[in-house]
C-alpha cells in the first residue's frame, strides 16, 4: 500500500504535471502559472512547489528530469522557437540557463539529465532540416551518431528525426527515431546505435524508449501486432528491452493500450493503461516482473483519487504522476506506507536487521514478506546519525534480499545477506557524503 501526497499548485485550480523525481524525492514539472502558461515547477515535501520560470522573454517553460545534485533540465519558449536550458540552485534562488547556443540551435529541448550532469535531449541546429538526438558530456555538446545505415533510417543528419529521451549513470541513452512512424532506439558508448526490436512473434509498426536504468534496462512502448493470426490491427502496449531480448509487458484484463514511462533499479517499471470501458479509462500502473498493477488498488480509495497516469519512480520506489481530484487535474506523490506494530508481538520469523552496522544495536524490524515493522527500541545511534534518505535507501536494500532469500511464510531467512548489503551501501554512502550520510 501507498500513501499519497497533492503535491499542490502555482495558482489556485491550476494544474500539475510532474516529470521527473530524484532520490531524495523531489520533484520536477509543468504547472499552470500566473496569466495561463505553464511554467517549470520544483516541488519539496518541506517546501511544497515553486515556479522556476523562464529564459528572459519567454512566457513558457517546462521541466523534463532533475539528478540526484538538484540540477533540472527542460525548455523555455516564446510564441516562435524553444531552447534547452537547465535550472541550477532550485533550493534557494533557481538560474536558469540557456544551452540552445551550445548547438548553435534554432530549437530544442533537454529532456534527460544523469548523476554525472551529462544531459540528453533533441536540437534542430543551424542548416539542418531535422532534429537530431544530442548530449552534453563534461560541458562541450555532441550528436549522437547514426551508426551503420539500415533501410528503416537515412544516412545523414538530415534524413532523421532522432530524440534523445532518457540516459543512465554509465553513459547508455534511448529515445527514438523518425516522425510519424518513430522507432524506439539505444545508444550505447561501446557499442554505438541500435533500434530495440519487440520479441519475434509481433511486428512493430512504430514504438519509442522512454526510461533506461542503470543495468540497462529499458522501458517505453511499441505499436505490436501479432504475425500469422489474421489480424492486422496494430496495439500499443508498454514493452521492455534487455539487450536483445524484449518483453510485451502484460496488461489487467480489460485494459487493452499501455505505455511504460519509467524504470527503476528495482525493476518496478511504471507508465499507464486504458480500458475504454472506465469513465476517464486512463489508469496508472506499475508492473513487477512484467506483471500489472493498477495503482488505484494500492491506495485508500475513500481518499476520492483517481490515479490516470504515472510518469516517474525512484529508487526508493517513491512514484508521480498525474489524477484527477475533486474534478481537477493533479500531480500527485505516492510513498510506500510503513507499518506500525507491537514489536513484541511478533512470531518468532521476524528478523532484526541492523541498520547501524558499527554497533549491533537493532534499528528496524523486516519480516520475510519484505515489509518494515517500525519502531524497535532501543534507538540504534547508528541508524539516528543517518538522513532519511540513506534510511529509506537501506531499508530497501535489506527489504529486497529478504523477500529473495525468504518467499513463503515462515521460510529461513538469510540474514547475513541482508546484513552485507546494508554494509555496503553504508561505506558506499560515507564515501559521498551528498548520499546522504551526515
């Protein structure tokens, strides 16, 4: 189960739509603004939302990711053109910065930002006539190449419509390619560019790459049809890419259309889907080992929700997107609940896991399900010196290789595992003290 948070508005009954989420849960966006525009949007649970603004002589402006350093990338435009930009200081006093000149563009959009500051995005710089895919790597700009031609894509810049979408921390990219027909595409710095083909038993007619982790995993959507059945009638559904393997991931009866928007690095994989039979049939979903879930079943529903589409997930499994409450279009933040018990009431299975580490005494109490039995006294020193961005971080980690040593009720639970994993995130953490660790 989740818990859910309004994340509010720039003007009264305005709407919200949030893109991106970082790990320390903040939040990025478009929201109505002041006179009718949407404008960029920071959000923090301590201090709500914030119009970031535009480029000086803009009226318009929109933000497309945020990284783990609070650094935001989107567009700014005015009634002519777009440019790419980045916001920098949104936690005081936000800048935002022009990067259209880096191309020398006449339009363009920074849609994807990593850890390491690299951005990703779509420019139609000067003598060309078609977008092209770029990153900004240490400062300095680049194209993404073509690779090798192939009959489905041009040779030359000015046969493509390449859109750069989303990148990891390892440099790997996905977008896609083309203009009404686009074709979900990878860039990666070894192995160059690639289109990401649906498994053998579908043909593809069109399809796009929304979100890669940094496993490499990949996430978007593709326009499918079955070969050999008689029926020609092309289905978007949301679809996952691993290497050369790839997945239709699987619908809730009903729900016929789907897209997959986002991945994390636990695999949970979030977007939408639609059942023509609903009012307002647009439901946000989240899909475990290729498995549907329909988001609204996650939460209390006497709180009046209908949740139409999620667009982004951490790696706290922290979601956003977009519903529909009290008759207006929200943004919305979903948490996952943490349950409270009588600690000393539980069966002899529960597992102590010492979050600490440095001193062996308990912090937290997992079951084998994977879910937190929170407080536990006494009060782990360790544990208390930690953000609860680093708490939330362990809690998950040690969560995870529970259930994957400990499936059924009852069954043994490798504790030390558990115990190694946290270990190792610690000192991962003391050694980049912006993780979290103070």
């Amino acid at each position: 189960m989740y818990d859910i948070k309004d994340l509010g508005s720039l003007i009264p009954g305005g709407s919200v739509e949030p893109h991106a989420i970082n790990y320390a849960g903040h939040v990025v966006g478009a929201a109505t603004a002041q006179g009718g525009p949407r404008h960029a949007f920071y959000w923090t649970n301590q201090s709500g939302i914030k119009d970031l603004g535009c480029l000086q002589g803009d009226d318009h402006s929109a933000a497309g990711d945020i990284n783990d350093s609070n650094v935001i990338v989107g567009y700014s435009r005015d009634n002519n053109s777009e440019r790419s930009c980045v916001w920098v200081g949104a936690g005081g006093a936000p800048q935002v910065i022009n990067l259209g000149t880096k191309f020398q563009e006449i339009w363009g959009n920074a849609i994807g930002i990593n850890n390491a500051g690299h951005i990703i995005g779509r420019a139609l710089p000067i003598n060309t006539s078609s977008t092209s895919a770029c990153i900004i790597i240490n400062g300095q700009p680049h194209l993404l190449p073509n690779g090798i031609p192939t009959p489905w894509l041009g040779s030359s810049l000015k046969d493509v419509n390449d859109v750069g979408l989303a990148l990891n921390n390892f440099g790997q990219a996905v977008g896609q390619v083309g203009y009404l027909l686009t074709q979900p595409l990878m860039w990666d710095p070894t192995t160059g560019r690639r289109k990401l083909e649906p498994p053998s038993i579908f043909s593809q007619q069109s399809g796009s790459a929304k979100a890669i982790n940094d496993e490499g995993l990949a996430v978007g959507w593709a326009e499918v049809s079955v070969y050999g059945i008689g029926n020609t009638n092309q289905v978007m559904r949301a679809m996952l890419w691993n290497g050369p393997v790839s997945r239709v991931l699987l619908n809730i009866p009903g729900f016929d259309v789907s897209q997959a928007l986002d991945i994390n690095a636990g695999r949970e994989i979030v977007g939408w889907a639609f059942n023509s039979s609903l009012v307002n049939g647009q439901r946000a979903m989240r899909w475990v080992k290729t498995f549907a879930e329909d988001l609204n079943t996650l939460i209390d529903p006497d709180l009046g929700w209908t949740l139409q589409r999620a667009t982004s997930i951490n790696n706290h499994g922290s979601i956003v997107g977009v519903g529909i409450h009290d008759g207006q279009s929200k943004g919305w933040l979903l948490t996952r609940r943490i349950r409270s018990i009588d600690w000393q009431a539980l069966p002899a299975y529960v597992v102590q896991i010492v979050f600490g580490v440095v001193d062996d005494k308990p912090g937290v109490v997992i079951n084998p399900r994977g879910e937190v039995i929170h407080p536990y006294p006494p009060p782990n020193p360790a544990w208390e010196s930690l953000s609860a961005v680093a708490r939330t971080e362990l809690i998950s980690i040690a969560s995870a290789s529970l259930l994957k040593s400990g499936r059924r009720r009852g069954a043994k639970i490798d504790q030390k595992t558990a115990l190694d994993a946290v270990a190792r995130r610690v000192k991962q953490l003391r050694g980049a003290p912006r993780a979290g660790l103070s």
